[in-house]
C-alpha cells in the first residue's frame, strides 16, 4: 500500500568522463520509470573535482577509456570514497557499469603494469593481459533470477571474483567477467556492477525494476513499485536476444 510517491536521490558519478556506449541512458531510464510512476527524483552530478553534497540513495557511474577511468579513480580517491562506502553501508544500491564496476572492485591492473585503486565494494580485481590478447567485445545474452540479460560489452581487463563474491549472472552468450568462468558482473549488497553496456537498464526493464525497488527499500521502506507495460522495453530486449543468435 502506497500512501504517498516517495523522493528518490540518484548521484550521477562522473558522467563527462564515464560514459561509453550510452551509459548515460542508464539514468534517463531510471528518470523515466520513476516519473511515470509520480516518484519524484533528484539527480546530482558528481564531476571530477566534485564533492558529494548530499546523500543517494542510488548510486550510477558507466564505463570510461583508460586515461578517463584513472581521473575517475583520482576523483574517487581524493574527494569521495569514503561517503560512498558510508553510504552504500546504509543501505544505498549502486549500478557499476564497465570501468566504473571495475573501480569498484579492489583494483585494476593495466596492461602496462599500472595500477588503479578500487573502492572494495565488489571481492573483485580485474587484470588487462595485454594488448596481445583480444578484446572481450560482442553481444552478451545471460541468465538471471530465472531471466536473461542482454547487452553489449566491450573490454581489455579481466575481472576475476573473489570468495567473498557473487557474480550478477551467468553468461549464455559472450565473454562476460573474464572468458572462462562463464560469470557476469557482480553483487554486493545492494550493489550491482556489471559489463553491459548499451545502456543496460532501458532494455532489460526487470533489472532496472529490480534496482529501483533496492533504491527505494532505503527512500521509501514499505513502498510497493507500481507495474509498468514495458512493452516497447521488451521489444528492444527480444530484438538484442536475436542480434545475439537466440531465440526471443
């Protein structure tokens, strides 16, 4: 029973420089199915040399190319990782896409030895074996929570999860995580980091449901989503199932 729309706070993480492949879509979508719900969101903008000014109750960064990846790790590390760790420890949801689920994670090593610090919220590290070595590039189909999950990746680093983690998905088709252990993404709490781009969300409109309804467990404890027809959002994602081989 809903008494009233809550307000939902998204902090935006660094969308100049992480946003391969649409990502940016991914909050447009999160936007969009808010409003036709009458949830009410406010979206701030995390740049660079940005601090939080406020509490989220999601968290959204996408994916970047190597030199924008190691200033989003600079942002992160010097003005706020520790507000993001806090909050996400109080029941804050987060989508990583890409590079930004590789921040996420303990750390990134490059393919020139280099490294980046991660946050830690994913038992994750991701290695780049080298430039020898292709790319994970392609159409990704997976399995989730008697689902799937379409999308696009596009990746030099290999994740490799820990003990302490679990992985988003299984993958059905394309590479994933890091071409061998058939794993996609991962899960920490009300975390989700994954390699999907395209965007993610406004194809694959259970996943974006399933993280608003995280989100809100924190914003509103007790509201109940409203459905939506989605039939235009399941179109795209039978028409991305066929452009990966399988049947819709």
């Amino acid at each position: 029973m809903n008494d009233s729309a809550p307000v939902l706070r998204i902090a935006y993480l660094y969308p100049d420089l992480m946003n391969l492949y649409a990502d940016r879509g991914n909050v447009t979508c999160l936007e969009r199915r808010c409003a036709w719900r009458g949830i009410t969101t406010r979206v701030q903008r995390v740049e660079w040399n940005d601090r939080l000014r406020e509490g989220a109750d999601l968290f959204v960064i996408g994916g970047g190319q190597d030199r924008q990846q190691e200033l989003a790790s600079q942002g992160l590390t010097a003005h706020n990782a520790d507000r993001i760790l806090a909050e996400l420890g109080a029941g804050a949801a987060m989508l990583a896409v890409c590079g930004g689920y590789q921040l996420m994670a303990h750390r990134y090593r490059s393919a020139d030895g280099g490294e980046l610090p991660g946050l830690g919220v994913f038992d994750a590290e991701t290695v780049h074996p080298g430039s020898g070595v292709p790319r994970c590039i392609g159409n990704v189909v997976c399995a989730w929570n008697g689902a799937r999950l379409v999308g696009f990746e596009n990746h030099g680093g290999r994740t490799y999860l820990g003990a302490g983690a679990q992985p988003l998905a299984q993958v059905l088709r394309g590479h994933g995580n890091n071409a061998r252990d058939r794993t996609e993404g991962a899960v920490a709490g009300a975390a989700i980091g994954t390699y999907l781009h395209g965007s993610v969300l406004p194809k694959n409109p259970h996943l974006a449901d399933h993280l608003l309804a995280l989100a809100l467990a924190r914003a509103a404890p007790g509201y109940t989503l409203p459905a939506l027809r989605d039939d235009a959002e399941w179109a795209a994602h039978r028409a991305a199932l066929r452009a990966a081989g399988l049947r819709a």
